[in-house]
C-alpha cells in the first residue's frame, strides 16, 4: 500500500459481484498501479478469494446503487489518484501509458476515455458504443462523489482531457450472460420510473417503447453496419425496454400483484374448509 504517496500515485478501484470468471484477467491489467481496492457486492462465489491471490484490499459493501458503491472506497484510497473500472474492462498497454503520462505532465484533473465494447467476441464500432465514453480517472481532491443508482455520473471539479486509446470492454458475452445483467439492471430501472409516478403503463406502450428502442440501436446508432452480432444486440437492448416497462406495468397494478395472490391462496382455503 502506498503509505507516502507521490503527486501521481494512483489507486486502481474495482466493483464486483460473483465475477470469479472475469475478475483475475482485469487485476492483471491493473498492476502498474500504486494499489487496488476491490468493491465486493455480496459476492459468493471465489471473487474474494481472487482478489486475494493479487494483493487487492478488499472492502466488502453491498448496495443496489453503483454511485455508493464506488463512494465507499474514497475512506480507504492513499494515492493522489483514482482509476474506477468493472471487472468486464481492460486496461491495454498503450492506456496504461498515456494515462501515467498525462498524469506526470498534470495536463488535466480527471480524464475520460472511449470504451471499446465486445458483444459476443466482436468489437464493435457502431450500435451506439461510438458515443461511449465514460469519465473514471480522478485526482482524489477534486473528486466530489458521485450520483445515480444505475447510469451513475462523477461529481468532480477542475479540467477534464479526454485519452486517445481506448478502455476495452467485454459486455454480453453469452446471451445467459446478458439476460443475468439485464434481470438485475431492468428492474432496478422498473423500480425508478415507477417511483417516478409515470403515466399508466399499457400494451401498446410496451411496444412502442420496444420498437423505438430497437430502430434507435439498429437504425440511428448504425447497429446494422456490426453486422449480424449489431442487429442482434439491437434486439436485445429493446427487449430490455419491454423488460423494463413490463415491470413498470407490473407494479402499476392495482390491488398489487402480491395482493391478488394473497386473495387467491385466502379463497382455496376458504374451499378446503368448507370440504
């Protein structure tokens, strides 16, 4: 650990739950760093244990908000600087260099860089990935939280410069893998929208909502020019839509659905008494 750190230490920070399959190959990435703080969300599998065998400090935290998540590790970072990533993201040799010297050369107080997406093994260049760019470098000092429980955003101060090389990103790597993302992230989204008080949720609008997500992505976004892997994450990111508005229906129901349930199991047992 970095008890006496220079102008550009830095601490590597990642969040992770049950990632025992992708979390080694993204502490390897990592090592240049000064030190590394791992987030463990509740994890039971071996993402302990792995982060671990690399030397991390471990900072077991659970929350459904990522913004917290990635607050909780301030209390404990010794270094100048900060570098955020997830366990699905890689940090290339030519990243790791430009970053350390922007940092040297102090050009900036907190960076941002394009992430680079893999679907299915495929980089892709389109589909909407080209407006990714995501802002996960901070000097300590001028990082003042963060805000958001899914599409979290840094609260910070100062200059921001944006890198030339790419952060990789390897999202949706099975389809059973994209569908576990989007059972956690679709609901908590549902959760928003209806803590919002949005107007009723109906059949027709579940499929607009659908169909304008999906000509957004394969249509607008140009998700036809990555070919068949763009098209079929296209599809995909309007099912999420459906998801996410069918639950928004869900919760809308009244009496809740729970309720009706409950009326149901009280009136079966109503008629085995009377038998």
């Amino acid at each position: 650990m970095a008890n006496n750190p220079s102008s550009n230490s830095i601490t590597a920070i990642i969040i992770a739950r049950n990632e025992e399959a992708m979390l080694a190959n993204c502490l390897k990435t990592v090592a240049w760093c000064d030190d590394i703080i791992v987030i463990d969300n509740g994890s039971h599998d071996a993402t302990v244990e792995i982060a671990q065998e690399y030397d991390a400090q471990i900072i077991h935290f659970s929350s459904q908000s990522f913004a917290a998540l990635r607050e909780a590790a301030l209390a404990y970072v010794k270094t100048n600087w900060l570098f955020y990533l997830d366990a699905d993201e890689r940090v290339t040799p030519d990243l790791a260099k430009e970053l350390q010297v922007k940092i040297e050369v102090g050009v900036a107080d907190a960076f941002c860089f394009h992430r680079k997406n893999f679907f299915f093994g495929q980089a892709f260049e389109f589909t909407g990935t080209q407006k990714d760019w995501v802002t996960r470098v901070f000097l300590k000092s001028k990082l003042l939280g963060w805000h958001g429980s899914i599409h979290e955003s840094p609260l910070f101060e100062g200059k921001t410069e944006r890198l030339v090389h790419p952060l990789w990103h390897f999202t949706h790597r099975t389809t059973q893998d994209g569908l576990y993302k989007s059972a956690d992230w679709t609901h908590r989204e549902a959760q928003l929208l209806y803590k919002a008080a949005i107007p009723t949720v109906g059949f027709s609008v579940i499929v607009r909502k659908t169909v304008a997500e999906f000509f957004k992505k394969a249509i607008r976004d140009g998700g036809y020019r990555d070919g068949t892997a763009g098209l079929i994450e296209s599809l995909i990111q309007g099912f999420n839509r459906a998801l996410v508005y069918i639950q928004v229906w869900e919760l809308q129901r009244q009496p809740s659905i729970s309720k009706r349930y409950k009326e149901l199991e009280e009136s079966l047992h109503s008629l085995w008494k009377k038998n």
